[in-house]
C-alpha cells in the first residue's frame, strides 16, 4: 500500500509540473488540435478566393478586350462588337424612352420597342452566363446604370433584349456577388 501511495504521489507531481509549465507557455506556443471545421472554414476560403480570382480575370479580359488578349485576337474583336451592340441597344431604348417622355402622353405613347442584337443570339450570354460581364461594363465602364440590360427567353432558345429600371432588377445572389468584385477591384 505504501508504494501505491508513493506512484499516485509521483504521478501527481508529474501532473503538477507538466500544468505549471502548461501554465507559464504563452498562447502562441499551445499547439492546438486540428479541427474538422477549421479544414472545412479553409476550403471555404480557398473556394471564394477561387471564385473571386476567375472573376477578376474574366472582367479584366471584358473591361479590355484587346489590352488583355492582344490586337488580332477574334475574341477581343467579338467581344468588343458585343460591348458595341449593347451599348447601341442601350441608346436606342434610352432615345425611344426620352422620345416616348417628351412627345408622348397618357393617350399616345410607345408601347412597345423591340430591340434586336447579336448578343441575343449568342450561347455564351444567354446560356453560359456571361451576360453579366457585359452589364457590368455597361454599367461601371460606360456609367449606364439606370437601365439594366436583361436577356429574356421570348421561346425555347430565342432570346430578347430588354431594359428595366435598375431599382427593379433583382440579380441572383451569386451574380450579385459577382458585382461587387468588379466594383470593388475596378472602379473603387
């Protein structure tokens, strides 16, 4: 009995050592375990970073076409087209609706103004999501925000150009999001 007493007695006095110097290490020097949510808050980040990174990049390629891509290149040429289209568009509705202000009244008006463009016809803006790209350049490079370009689907895989009031667009959250990174990475 005296021995056992003697070993919890050492292993006390181990326990005691070991947490006074637990107790005397700064914060920096505890290791700390791994979490599983910390792995996961870093793949987060990794992604968002990403995501923001392809953003910037195509931005840069869409805010100058020819500077990022080169002179000869036929997708600078396409997209600069496109930016030229949109933005054609952009002043015809913008006339039509001055036209329609000034002339007009509650008895005659325009009721309706199609407006036809390349970008419509074009899979990569009404499929594949790069529409957005160009309403940012509408909007922060050609200072064009109070009507929002909008790809509507008229009939499967037909598309229109339409314009709305930037208070009454309502972009999805990742677009949104996408927004902001170019507003804040280029025009801030």
């Amino acid at each position: 009995m005296g021995e056992n007493r003697i070993e919890v007695a050492n292993a006390f006095s181990a326990f005691s050592k070991k947490f006074a110097r637990f107790n005397k290490a700064k914060d920096s020097e505890r290791v700390e375990e791994v979490r599983k949510d910390s792995i996961l808050q870093d793949k987060i980040n990794s992604r968002e970073e990403r995501f923001e990174l392809a953003i910037i990049s195509t931005y840069r390629i869409y805010k100058s076409p020819y500077e990022a891509l080169g002179t000869k290149s036929a997708r600078a040429k396409s997209i600069d087209d496109d930016q030229q289209s949109l933005l054609k568009a952009y002043n015809l509705f913008k006339s039509i609706t001055e036209i329609n202000e000034k002339l007009g009244d509650e008895q005659t008006f325009i009721a309706r103004a199609d407006i036809e463009s390349t970008v419509c016809k074009k899979d990569s803006y009404t499929r594949g999501g790069q529409f957005i790209y160009l309403q940012c350049w509408l909007m922060f490079a050609q200072h064009a925000a109070d009507y929002i370009p909008v790809l509507e689907e008229r009939k499967e895989g037909v598309f229109q150009l339409k314009f709305y009031k930037a208070e009454t667009v309502h972009f999805l959250p990742k677009d949104t999001e996408l927004i902001e990174i170019v507003k804040k990475t280029f025009y801030s």
